[in-house]
C-alpha cells in the first residue's frame, strides 16, 4: 500500500473556496468510464458460450475484451474515495461530509436495486442484482461513520482489508443468518429472499471499502505541488506492480487462483499470469489495476490533447454517464434483438442452450456498438457537465 500522511490539517475557509478540480483524475475516471461500456455491451450484444477469462478455451482478442475492463471498478471505487476527500476540503464542517455520504450512499443503494435492475433486466426483477454501485453506496454510508476516526486507524483498516482478506474463506451454505459476514465478504453468491427476488451479489462491500478508503488516504497528493504528486503516484504505482510480479511469480499469497503454463503456448500463459481474481478483489487484483492506474494518474495532469478533453467530459459525470450508457446499451439490445430474432431477447440474463436460433457471437458488433454508444453519449454529457459548472442546485451532487 502506498504511504499516506498521518496528519491532514483542515483547509481554511479560503481554501476551501479555490480549490480546483484535479484534471488527472477526470480523465482516468473518464478513460475507466469508456472502457467499461465495452464490457456491458459485450454481454447484452455479444455474449460468448466460452468464458473470456478461460485461457484454455478464449481467443486472445475475447480474453482482453473482458480482461482489459477489469480497470474499471477498482480505478472507479479508488478515485470515489479520493474526491470524497477533496469534496471534503471544500466543506464547512465534518458533520456535513459525513451527512452527505449517508445521504448519497444510500440512494445509491436504492438505484441499483430500483433502477439499474430495471434497466438491466427490462422491467422483468428475475432477481436483483447487486453490483459495484451497491458496494459503492455502502461503502459511503460506511466511511461517513468511519471519516471520523483519526487517519492512522483508517490506514491501518484499509491495509488490513486489502492485504488481508484474501485469508478469510468463503463457506456454504449462506443463509440469511449469515448473510451479513457474506455480504461483507464472499465470492459471488445467491441470496433467496423468501417472496422477493433472490438476491445475487456480485460485489461484496468490505473489499471494495479497502479500496473506497485508500483512495480517500492519498487524497492529500493531489494538493501537493505536481513535480512532488507525480514522483508519489509514480513510486506508489511502480511499487504495486512489482508486489504484483513478486506475489503472482511465486504462487505465495493474493489470488485464489494459480496461474499456469499453457498447451496453447507462450502467449496464453502470459494470459494466465495475469488472469486475476475480481470478485471479490484479490490483493493481486488490486495491486495490477491500482498500480497501472496510479501511473496515469502521475502522467496526464497537464495532458492538453482533444482525447483529454473528451476523457475529462466522462471523467467530471460519471454517474450520469453510467445511467444514460445503461439506458442506451439495453434499450438499443432490446431493439436489436427484437428486430434480430423476431422478440425482444436478453442476453445477459440467458444461458447459452436458451439463445435463439441463428445468434452468432461477434466481437465486430460489440466493438462497433461500443464506439457508437461513446460518440451519441458525449453531447448529453457535454451538456450536462456545463449544466453543473453553471448550477449550484443540491441534488447535483446526487447524479
């Protein structure tokens, strides 16, 4: 884990009121935003009978298509934790930041359940879903208790969590009287709720709080003077990477997965090197991603290009981005596959022996919806960037 200062004094007031956004973390959270969207869009436009993570079986091109989106949740999470504390600067008082978080986690919470599963499974609720914005609203309604302890306990909390959970096993069956320690910590799971909709979770809360809070440690970087930023984010990011070569190479600890030498050559076991645990985060997992995302966080503060430009327009409303690029990827597959196959066909929620007849698997489609989806999402989110640089209404800050 990288070094953090144990002592952060309240900004004054005149702080508070000039301090600017962080370019750097804009466009990562942008970058992060965009390749995202391939994810979801191959599983509703091109979903494959083959797992991409299954070096034995996946083609290279499949295998990075997922692998590559593997960025994204933990570089998303870590940086929320990182504008909570510069939100936080600019705040009166500590009780405010604490409200806030409770506030906005859970209505978090309640959109996962409410709106994105509806989104994501067409009106249908077959189960709910409980995904990365869920972890993200608890871990806010988590930390807003959490923000007051002294920064030494949260950095000792946050290492344990991501050094150490990797050391806790999972265990069967859960039930709901042990449905809290699994939501706290398990490997992806099936909930029944009695009359409601199973529960399944994908994200389990305590990891991703280990990321929420590391982020929100290394907050005090970004108010340094940038020659001195850059040579910690490079250090802390470069030294994650080595942990992950060092750990990954000797089989000793952070992934329940052990990587081997491949039949199919020399390429695919670099593929299984490097084919990590996401659900929960492994420490190998978080170490790879946060470590690559650490150094561009260190490399594109006073990048100048028209990409930039683009990656800070996602990066400055990614939760509005995240919405409307729900809306657009399953609304356009509903049409698709209606037009397609005759009906209306979802399949994210299907198993391949249930696809309809003459579906064919095609990276060409998810990668050409994909960057139709960016383009026809970059003037809403234009627009509503400039709506909230000219606004100050309070319900901004909740989307």
């Amino acid at each position: 884990m990288p070094h953090v200062s144990m002592q952060s004094p309240p900004p004054s007031a005149t702080t508070r009121a000039i301090l600017p956004r962080v370019q750097a973390i804009d466009i990562v959270r942008g970058l992060v935003m965009i390749v995202m969207a391939l994810d979801h869009i191959r599983e509703f436009w091109s979903p494959t009978a083959v797992r991409p993570e299954d070096v034995a079986h996946a083609s290279i091109l499949l295998f990075f298509s997922r692998w590559i989106t593997h960025f994204c949740a933990p570089t998303f999470v870590f940086l929320s934790g990182t504008s909570i504390y510069l939100y936080a600067q600019k705040q009166p008082s500590q009780s405010r930041v604490s409200w806030f978080l409770l506030t906005r986690g859970l209505w978090l919470v309640v959109l996962e359940l409410v709106v994105i599963n509806f989104l994501l499974q067409w009106g249908s609720y077959q189960l709910l879903l409980l995904q990365v914005i869920w972890a993200i609203g608890w871990s806010m309604v988590l930390l807003a208790a959490l923000l007051w302890l002294p920064r030494w306990v949260l950095a000792v909390l946050s290492f344990v969590i991501v050094v150490g959970h990797n050391a806790l096993p999972d265990f069967q069956p859960i039930t709901p009287d042990n449905a809290i320690w699994a939501l706290l910590h398990h490997s992806p799971f099936l909930l029944p709720m009695g009359p409601l909709p199973p529960f399944l979770v994908a994200y389990s809360v305590g990891p991703w709080l280990g990321v929420m809070l590391a982020g929100y440690l290394i907050g005090p970087w970004f108010r340094l003077p940038l020659p001195q930023r850059k040579q910690r984010l490079w250090a802390a990011g470069a030294g994650l990477l080595l942990l992950f070569v060092a750990l990954r190479a000797t089989y000793w600890y952070g992934d329940p997965s052990p990587w081997s030498v491949q039949d199919r050559g020399l390429i695919y076991t670099v593929l299984s090197f490097i084919n990590i645990t996401k659900y929960p985060p492994s420490l190998l997992f978080l170490s790879l991603t946060l470590g690559v995302a650490l150094l561009l966080l260190g490399s594109v503060e006073t990048a100048t290009s028209r990409l930039s430009q683009w990656l800070r327009t996602f990066g400055q409303v990614p939760f509005f981005y995240y919405l409307m690029h729900l809306l657009l990827i399953s609304v356009g597959a509903l049409i698709w596959s209606a037009l397609a196959f005759g009906k209306p066909f979802n399949f994210s929620f299907a198993t391949p022996k249930d696809w309809p007849a003459g579906y064919q698997p095609s990276l060409l489609r998810a990668y050409v919806v994909w960057l139709a989806v960016v383009l026809l999402l970059y003037l809403p989110c234009r627009w509503y960037q400039r709506y909230k640089q000219q606004h100050s209404h309070w319900w901004l800050s909740y989307l």
